[in-house]
C-alpha cells in the first residue's frame, strides 16, 4: 500500500521568498517520486521526479526536492518565489515494485499564494 | 509527440445519459490510467492498464462506470447512466516502465452532468 500526505493545504508567501511545500509518503516497496504542478484549468505538469540515484532532484522552473527515506519526506523547495508560482501543487508517489508497481498516488494538493 | 490527447475537452450532459470519454495515450507507453478530479475528493485513480489489460479498478465508483482498452492507443471511460454527482474533470495520463520515466497527463475532459 501507499499514500502521500500534503502538509498544508494552503501556503501563503510574499513574492522572493522561500518556497517550501511538505510532503510526506509512505511505501511498502522503493518509491518513485514526483511533484506536478497545476494551473486553474489546466492539466498536471510534471516539475521533477526522483526514481534513483542522487537524492536532491532539479526541475523545471527553479524548484527542486529532496529524497530523504529516514523521514519519508520529498519536500518541494524553491528558493525565490515568483508571481507566476501561484498554483496548485500535487506530490505523488508510485512502487518501483510489488503490487504498487506503476500504480501513481496523489496527496491533496497545496495551493501555493504569492503575494507582491 | 502530441502528448496524451483526451477528447472531448468539455461535455455537458442530462442526468441519466451515457457519456464516453476517449483518450490516446503516448505512442510506446504500455501504462494508462483514468483520473477524477473533483474539488471534495482530489484526485482519485479510478483505474490503471497495464498492456492494455487492467491491473486495478479498485476506484471505480460503482457498476455505472466502465472504462475499456481495446488497443495500445486506444482508451474509453463509460459513465452509464450518467448523474449530476458524477461532475468531474477526468484526465487521463500514460507512463512507460512502471512509471520510472514520468506519468504524462492529458488535458482533461470537464464532465457536467445536469
């Protein structure tokens, strides 16, 4: 089995300030890892994923996450935020084996307000 | 590629009608699945194809929902008879080797059921 929790369903932050969206997963198998970003009325795109290897990931538009198994977390971070960061933020979780193999989990989302 | 393409984009139905939703998942992509979107609920996955046979449909909600693929490009979701609570977007996304390369969404197709 597998599940993601979204810390936060709401985060608020004034325009180049730290981003930081909490994630926490748990997974019975090694897990596949990913942030999706939604804008209103549009559809998932993918941010940045971990799969394996090196455990702090690289995405598109200035975020990055890192993998740490000793707490079950892939926090989302960004160091400056933007206007254009206003959005909806969804970590997902999939199995790298076993019954959840393939299977992708969302957790709730988190709406990320920029503030001038 | 074009992506994931779901048609159509935005339905508007009566209460009690069939619906079908299509969706053509990315050329070489051996996973599908379909997702509802609701504001209550979030995100839920109401089944997953693997090879084009389902693996999982432990989220459908109920017998007025079938979802079929007949081929690797090829996917429908069903709602029969269709009721206003059933007023979602549904998206649709394909991945490739279990997920390891990423899930690649569609752009949903926004259900009205009235």
């Amino acid at each position: 089995a597998q599940s993601v929790t979204q810390l936060g369903s709401h985060v608020s932050v004034s325009e180049g300030a730290l981003v930081l969206l909490r994630c926490n997963y748990s997974s019975s198998v090694p897990p596949y890892l990913f942030w999706y970003v939604q804008y209103p009325n549009q559809g998932l795109q993918l941010l940045l994923k971990y799969t394996t290897g090196a455990t702090l990931v690289k995405g598109i538009n200035g975020f990055e996450a890192e993998f740490k198994k000793s707490e079950t977390s892939f926090h989302l971070t960004k160091p400056s935020a933007h206007m254009s960061d206003a959005a909806e933020y969804f970590c997902a979780v999939s199995g790298a084996g076993g019954t959840s193999y393939g299977k992708l989990t969302f957790g709730q989302g988190t709406i990320l307000t920029v503030h001038p | 590629d074009a992506g994931v393409i779901q048609s159509p984009r935005h339905e508007v139905t009566e209460m009690g009608q069939e619906v079908t939703l299509r969706c053509k998942p990315i050329s070489g992509h051996n996973s599908l699945f379909w997702y509802r979107q609701t504001m209550m609920r979030g995100l839920e996955l109401l089944i997953y194809f693997n090879n084009n046979v389902p693996i999982d449909d432990s989220g459908m909600p109920e017998d007025r929902f079938s979802a079929k693929m007949p081929n690797a490009s090829f996917s429908t979701l069903k709602i029969q008879p269709s009721e206003p609570r059933d007023s979602a977007v549904y998206f649709c996304a394909s991945s490739f080797g279990g997920g390891a390369y990423g899930y690649t969404f569609g752009s949903g197709t926004r259900l009205t059921v009235v």
